[in-house]
C-alpha cells in the first residue's frame, strides 16, 4: 500500500506541449493524474500559462525536475528551490520528485550523470536532499536513474539507492525502464533490484520505452512503446509492492494521443488484474 506523501492514485501520463491541445480538447478524464517537468512551465505565461492552470485545475498533478543536480559537488541553487516552492503552491502540487544524479558543476552539463556509488557521496547527497525539503516544506521523491558507467563504485546501485533515500529519509520514485535497462547493460537481476526497495517509501512508479543499441546495450530515451519484459516487471512490482500509482512517460517520437492512452490504459489493466488478485486471496 502507498503510505507516502503522494496523492495521486491509478494511471497517469507524462504531459507535453505537443499534445497538449489534443488532450485537452477531450471530453472525459483517460488518465487519473499528470505529470510535468516544472522548469518548463515556472516561467511560462500568458496562453500557455492559461492552458496549464485550467489543465492543472482539472487534473491532480505531480511534478519530475530536470535540474536540481542533487548530487553535485557545486552548492545548491536555493534560489531556484525558492522559485520552485513557489510554482508547487500556486498549482497545489505536494509530490515533487527528481533524479538521483547530477547535471552541473560549473556550469549545466545538458544530461544525467551518474553519482558515484560511494558511502561519501552517499552522506553528500542525503545531506542535500534534506536541505531541498527544508526549503520545499515538502517530503521530495528520488529516482532510480539509467547510467552507462560507475565511475568510483564502491557499492552497488541498488545498495546506494536504499542508502540515499534512508539516511535522506524521503520516499522514492521506482522506474521500472531504467531497473531493466540497467539490469541489461550492467549484468544484475531486474526482479531482484526491484524487490530490495523499501515498499513504503514509493510514491510512484515510472514506465517508459527504450532503445536497443545492441542485445546488450539498451538505451533509456523514453522514445518508443513499453516492451514486454517491462510490463512483466511492473506486473511484479505490483505483487510484491502492492498496486502504486504509475505513470507514462512518452518524450520522443511522441503517437497520437489515442495511442498514449492504449498504454495507459494498458497500466490500469495491471493494475486491475492485481487488485483482483489480492481480493481473491483477502
């Protein structure tokens, strides 16, 4: 069962511009809760901002950061965290999550890199996640991220992941992509990762599509439809972790609406099968 700050419950979908007034020119709800990165919308007004208030009016909302580079060894920019807090109280948002990685030092470096999985970058980036709630006067949501390299490693990445969101004490976003991406390019067992999270820190799940490089090389670009071995996957997070709100991301090689919501409504069809199942066995 969810026991954390997250609201949102069911099916969700990754909001887009692209689609954006395909979508809400739909006459019913097929999607229970959205999901946007707010650096696109903090500073945007005038028709668009107007679209993304009454979209937010009309769905509940969660929000997936691309630039708070929480483990950094550059100091956190609090004046966008002050900026930050302010757009999440405007639209009413209480469940804020962000990637566990970086992407600055001095200066931005246009993509996710890896944290080096150590027992001091461990204590240097709880230690940041905790300031950032201090600021938010919210519980965040880290994410298990892809990576293609472990520079330093010293501990493994499911054993860091844990270690993070424990001392940090915050809750955790589980994507399902990545634990199968990673567990082909870096040789572990997906169902294994995904069964050593702490249930009751999850406050959503992720899944997404990929690219495949090579039959060991697999790409996280959230450019095509879920594949199979990742449905089975969340299909078993579902019986170990109980059935948790899960959202759609779609970033390129965007289909037409319609399609976006097949996939949704693929998730639900988890869903539902599990919660039948655990009436079955109550």
């Amino acid at each position: 069962m969810n026991t954390t700050s997250c609201p949102v419950s069911g099916a969700g979908l990754g909001l887009r511009r692209s689609f954006m007034d395909e979508f809400m020119a739909l006459d019913h709800e097929p999607v229970d809760f959205l999901e946007v990165a707010p650096e696109n919308w903090m500073k945007i007004g005038g028709v668009l901002g107007k679209k993304f208030t009454q979209i937010a009016e009309r769905y509940p909302m969660v929000c997936h950061g691309l630039s708070l580079s929480i483990g950094s060894p550059a100091p956190l920019d609090e004046h966008f965290l002050i900026q930050l807090k302010k757009f999440l109280d405007k639209h009413n948002v209480t469940c804020y999550s962000e990637h566990l990685s970086y992407c600055s030092d001095d200066g931005h470096l246009y993509d996710l890199m890896p944290i080096p999985f150590t027992e001091e970058a461990v204590t240097h980036t709880a230690k940041r996640i905790q300031r950032v709630q201090e600021i938010l006067e919210r519980r965040i949501v880290m994410e298990n991220v892809s990576y293609y390299a472990a520079p330093g490693q010293e501990m493994t990445e499911i054993d860091f992941f844990n270690a993070v969101v424990k001392q940090a004490d915050c809750d955790l976003l589980l994507d399902v992509n990545n634990i199968y991406v990673n567990s082909i390019n870096h040789n572990y067992d997906a169902e294994n990762y995904m069964k050593s999270v702490d249930s009751s820190r999850i406050a959503y799940i992720h899944v997404a599509g990929h690219y495949d490089e090579a039959d060991d090389l697999k790409i996280d670009t959230h450019g095509a439809d879920v594949i199979n071995p990742v449905w089975q996957l969340l299909e078993k997070a579902y019986q170990h972790h109980g059935v948790v709100p899960t959202l759609l991301e779609r970033d390129f090689n965007i289909p037409s609406v319609n399609d976006l919501i097949k996939e949704v409504d693929q998730i639900r069809h988890y869903q539902a099968v599990q919660e039948q199942a655990n009436v079955a066995t109550a």
